[in-house]
C-alpha cells in the first residue's frame, strides 16, 4: 500500500510554483495576482480565505482579500464582481461559497469573467472540460489529477467510480477521468444518493473517488484488494482524543480500507492540500495567458 502524500506533493508543487514567479519577477514581468471576495464570517470559509491567502504570499503572488458583511446586496456584490473582471491587474479570482441565502450563487459565478475564474465553476469553463477543450478546471479535481499523474497511478482501461456528482469535485471527476488523456482514459460509474447496491458497484471498481460527505461511509467490505482509493471527504466531528476538541474524518473507513488498497490518499494530508496548490496553479495559468 502507498500513501497518495497530498501534503508532499502539493509542497513541492509549491517551490515549483515559487521558483516560476522569480523567474517572471527577474524577467521584469508582472506578478500574478490573485483576489478573494470573503462575504461573511462562516468560520470554515475564514479558514479556507486564510490558506489560500497564505499560500499566495508564499509562492510569491499578488494577493487582495475583498471582505463584506453578511447583509452585503446582491447588486453591491455583482458591481463588485464587474469591477474585478474589468482590473488589468488581476489574473484571476474567487468568490468563497457558500454565500448567504438571499445572493443567487450561480448568478454570481455566471457574473465573473471566464477568463479570470480559476475557480473553475463558470458554465463556460465546465463546458469547455466536457469537451476535453482547454479550461479551467475546478481545484479539487484538478488536485486529484495532479497527484494521480505525479504518484504515476495508472487510470488507462481501469473501472474508476466516482461517489457524488456534485458540481464542485464529483462531476468534474468524472469527466476527467474519462477524458482521452492521462491520467484518465478509464471506464467510469458515477454514484450518487438514488444508486442503488452502491456495494456491488464499488466491489468492480479499480479506482474509487469517495466525494460524498459521509465520515467512514467506504468500509472494507466494500472494495477489492488492490484498489486505489481518492477520500475527498472531510467531516469535522468533536473528539475528546485531540487537544483542539475536534478530528477530521473521511469518507473511507482509512484502517479497513488501506490494508487492501494499492494506493490511498490519507485524511487529512491527501486531497485537502492539493485543492490550494491547484488554485495558485490555475492564476499562473492565467498570468501566463496558458488558458486564454
Ligand atoms: P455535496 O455537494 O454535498 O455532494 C455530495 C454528493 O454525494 C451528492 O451528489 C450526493 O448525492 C452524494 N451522496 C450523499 N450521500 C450519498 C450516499 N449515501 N451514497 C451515494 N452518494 C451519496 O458535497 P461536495 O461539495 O461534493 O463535497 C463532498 C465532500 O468532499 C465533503 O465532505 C466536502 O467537505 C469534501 N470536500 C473536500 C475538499 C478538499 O479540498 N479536500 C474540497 C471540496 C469538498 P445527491 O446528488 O443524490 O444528493
């Protein structure tokens, strides 16, 4: 069994990452610059802001944290977002969701620029990676590709199910791994809450994906020895084990699944950091004119 080391990886995509800016920056080139609109204080979101913020600073990016209240308007916030797609300096940004209930989400990701969404989640964007054409691709899945492609996973002609079609990692994924390309190539089965036997589906697969939201719902009864397994879940439950008072779950039950597995992704340390390396990878990607 070989762990996926998502914190390892997306380290050392980071100095990659880095070492590109200084080249750019003693080039006289411009440097890329990423902003965030944080509406509100969700504590998980605050923490989120705060990684990719960090990670920015880290690789060298420009970085801008917009911040509004929760009462902020949908108009307020759409002017906003014309006014960022309009900043030559700006090569991309982000709007962190979730967003409070009275702003219509979709309408404000249709509202930024697709060529400066490296979120990934504008419908042209998703349309464009249906058809296998250029775009930017949603940081998870992007993350999971990278450390499929850097930890030389095969996915060629393999059974790969994916659990969860959600718009933000199980859909994406599911395309991805069927793409003509490599990785991918791969026969996939995408899961959801109406499958029913999602046992007898799981126990055929090569690759599992488990994007479903539910800590340890992969148990060991459940897959075939040899299988590669990506847990993109994280459940935060209270624990009296830990000095915080809180642990992180999966959706893999790690201790009976990892004995049979060929390779693993660990929570946390496996998809979670590759999600912020990705994001600083798509803005270079836009600084550097590579999408658009
Ligand atoms: P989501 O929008 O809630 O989607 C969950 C999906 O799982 C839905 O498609 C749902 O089916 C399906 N599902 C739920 N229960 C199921 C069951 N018992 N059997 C089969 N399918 C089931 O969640 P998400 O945003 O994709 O996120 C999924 C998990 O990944 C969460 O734990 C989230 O925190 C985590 N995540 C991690 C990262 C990271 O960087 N590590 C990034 C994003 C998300 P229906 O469509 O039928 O409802």
């Amino acid at each position: 069994m070989k762990i996926l080391d998502g914190k390892q990886t997306s380290a050392a995509l980071k100095e990659e990452i880095k070492a590109e800016v200084l080249k750019i920056k003693s080039a006289g080139g411009k440097i890329p610059h990423l902003a965030v609109i944080l509406v509100g204080h969700d504590g998980g979101s605050e923490t989120y802001v705060a990684s990719k913020v960090k990670a920015c600073e880290y690789v060298g990016f420009k970085s801008s944290l917009i911040r509004y209240e929760d009462n902020v308007s949908e108009s307020e916030l759409l002017a906003k977002i014309e006014e960022l797609n309009s900043d030559d300096d700006l090569d991309g940004f982000i709007v962190q969701l979730p967003l409070p209930k009275h702003i219509d989400e979709q309408k404000v990701i249709e509202a930024i620029d697709y060529r400066k969404d490296v979120d990934g989640f504008h419908p042209i964007n998703a349309g464009r990676l249906m058809l296998g054409l250029p775009a930017f691709v949603p940081a998870t899945p992007m993350g999971i590709m990278t450390l499929l492609e850097r930890y030389q996973v095969p996915t060629d002609g393999k059974h790969c199910v994916v659990i969860g079609r959600s718009h933000i990692v199980g859909r994406p994924m599911s395309v991805l791994m069927s793409n003509k390309a490599n990785p991918g190539n791969a026969t996939v089965t995408l899961c959801h809450s109406h499958t029913p036997n999602l046992k007898e589906i799981t126990l055929q697969a090569d690759i599992i994906i488990a994007a479903l939201g539910k800590p340890e719902f992969l148990k060991g009864d459940m897959v075939k020895d040899g299988v590669t397994i990506i847990d993109v879940g994280v459940t935060r439950l209270p624990s009296d084990k830990t000095k915080s008072g809180w642990k992180l779950y999966g959706d893999v039950a790690f201790d009976e699944v990892s004995p049979k597995a060929s390779y693993i992704t660990p929570v946390p340390g496996g998809v979670g950091p590759m999600t912020i390396v990705s994001l600083l990878q798509n803005t270079l990607l836009s600084a550097k004119n590579e999408i658009y």
